[in-house]
C-alpha cells in the first residue's frame, strides 16, 4: 500500500483548480477543525491513483462529473448530487471519469469520532452545502470565533444524520466470493448462471448464495445488478451512448437498461447526469433514444 502523500494527490485532479494551502491541512491535526476547498477539473483521470490515506476526513461532494473509489469495504460511484465520506485513516484508491467539478471538506480526526466510521456515500441538504460554501472562504490558520464554531458544530450535525445512499458496492472477503466478485467487476457483461459460476469457483450453488449475501447483504444476482449499474454510470460520464452501454454490460436490450437504472436511481440515464445542471459532454452526449424517459 502507498502511503507518501502528496498535496496533488488528495483529490487527484490533473490539471485542477484546487486551494492546495487548504489540502496541505489534510495531516495536520492543528488549525481550523473543518476547511474546505472547491474542486473544477477540465478532464478525468488517465489511471487510478493507488492506495493512499489521509489524517483528517474527507467531504467530496461532485456537482458535475464522477468519482469512483475503491476502499477495503468495497467500492463506490459518487454521481453529481451526491457527497462521498471517508473516515481519518481510511486507505482507498481515486479514479476520475470526464470533467469534474464539486467542492470538499476535510475534518479533524478529534471531531470525526462520532462520524460515519466506515467509507459511505450520503445526500446533500440545502443546510449542509450552504454551510460548506462558507467554510470554503476560510482562512486555514484562523482561529474560530463563536459563529465559525457554532456552523462547524451544525455542520458536523448535518454530516452525521445526512441519508446513505445506495452507490456502495460491498466486496465479499471469503477469497471464492472475491475472486468471482472481481471477474464481475472486470468484465460486468459475462452472463454465466450462479451455478456456472458456483462450479468455476469451487462451491456448491447453496453455499455460494448462503455466504454471499452473509457477507455483501446482497443476493448474488442484486449484486451482479449494482456492479454492472455502477460501471454503467461511469460509462455514462464518459459520454458513451445508452445502446453500447446496455449491450457492453450484458443487457439483453437499451430499454432493458434503462429500465433497471431508473428503478435503481428514480429517473433514466440521460437525466440523471445532467440533473444537477448541463450535461457533462454536450457534443457527445447520451445520443439514444431509450435514454430519453
């Protein structure tokens, strides 16, 4: 595991505009408990950033874009609208599809205590970005005065009781589960049956659903579902039409698809991008008709 930090690398974004003098805070325990930064990228990641951790919290709240994580919990998709937590000392990897824009916040490891101990990903209040907004103007080094302390504490509150989100996508520890897991993720499309698959990896069927859903709290076909749902959003982001989408990922038709994804996400391909303003990639687009809803 990589743990040399560097500033660049906190929310790796090549080129970015990003307050580095907030992100140099990310190992110090000293200084304002909350800071926060804004995020505008013009492009995405050319590869994955290894594995890396950080002292205080992280906020990353996307507005345009999508960023994708890996931890040991599992891995998760942060869509615009949505905010990623990571706890103090949470290794996890970064990938970056299309353009990216968004802001962050970091937290002292004293103050997130009683936060989300583990990797999630939540829904944003009004409450919650207008607060992050304000702690975005902050000068570092500060010391608080009683209405800094009094947001930060409201802040912390909203953080603390904002709604999970279903993006997180639990990996199985058992080394069968993991390995059938992992060929999912790298090749979401191949559509062998739960037996074939119980058979390629050495267990019985039963065993394979029982210990499954023991250990992901998801059925193998719910899971298979959400791997191929997540890797359809980034597809998505990187401007990719529905049509290729739905039949790289095994769909057995575009509105099949589209079908699934707005049952999972409350709305269909071509809005849930742009819902949070315009569409990533104009030019390109979601050109396809089942994306039109």
């Amino acid at each position: 595991m990589n743990n040399v930090f560097r500033p660049e690398d906190a929310i790796a974004l090549p080129p970015a505009k990003v307050r580095h003098d907030v992100l140099d805070w990310l190992e110090r325990d000293d200084g304002l408990a909350v800071l926060g930064f804004q995020i505008e990228s013009a492009r995405g990641l050319d590869r994955e950033i290894d594995w890396h951790q950080h002292r205080r919290a992280q906020l990353i709240s996307v507005e345009a874009g999508l960023l994708n994580i890996r931890t040991r919990h599992g891995n998760w998709s942060l869509p615009p609208g949505c905010a990623g937590w990571m706890p103090p000392g949470e290794p996890h990897t970064v990938g970056i599809s299309g353009p990216l824009r968004g802001w962050g916040l970091i937290v002292s490891a004293d103050m997130a205590h009683d936060l989300p101990d583990q990797p999630c990903v939540v829904a944003i209040s009004d409450l919650l970005q207008a607060l992050a907004m304000r702690v975005i103007r902050w000068a570092p080094a500060a010391a608080p005065d009683l209405r800094q302390q009094h947001m930060i504490e409201v802040l912390l509150d909203e953080i603390r009781n904002a709604p999970r989100q279903r993006m997180h996508l639990p990996m199985p520890q058992d080394r069968r589960l993991l390995r059938i897991a992992s060929q999912l993720i790298a090749n979401p499309a191949d559509g062998r049956s739960l037996e074939q698959w119980a058979h390629w990896a050495g267990l019985s069927p039963r065993s394979l659903t029982r210990h499954f859903r023991d250990e992901t709290t998801l059925s193998f076909a719910q899971w298979r579902q959400q791997a191929r749902l997540a890797d359809g959003l980034r597809r998505l982001s990187d401007g990719h039409r529905v049509s290729d989408i739905a039949h790289e990922l095994g769909f057995s038709s575009p509105s099949a698809f589209v079908t699934v994804f707005r049952r999972h996400f409350g709305c269909p391909p071509g809005r849930y991008l742009a819902r949070s303003g315009q569409p990533l990639n104009p030019t390109r687009g979601l050109a396809s008709p089942a994306a039109s809803g």
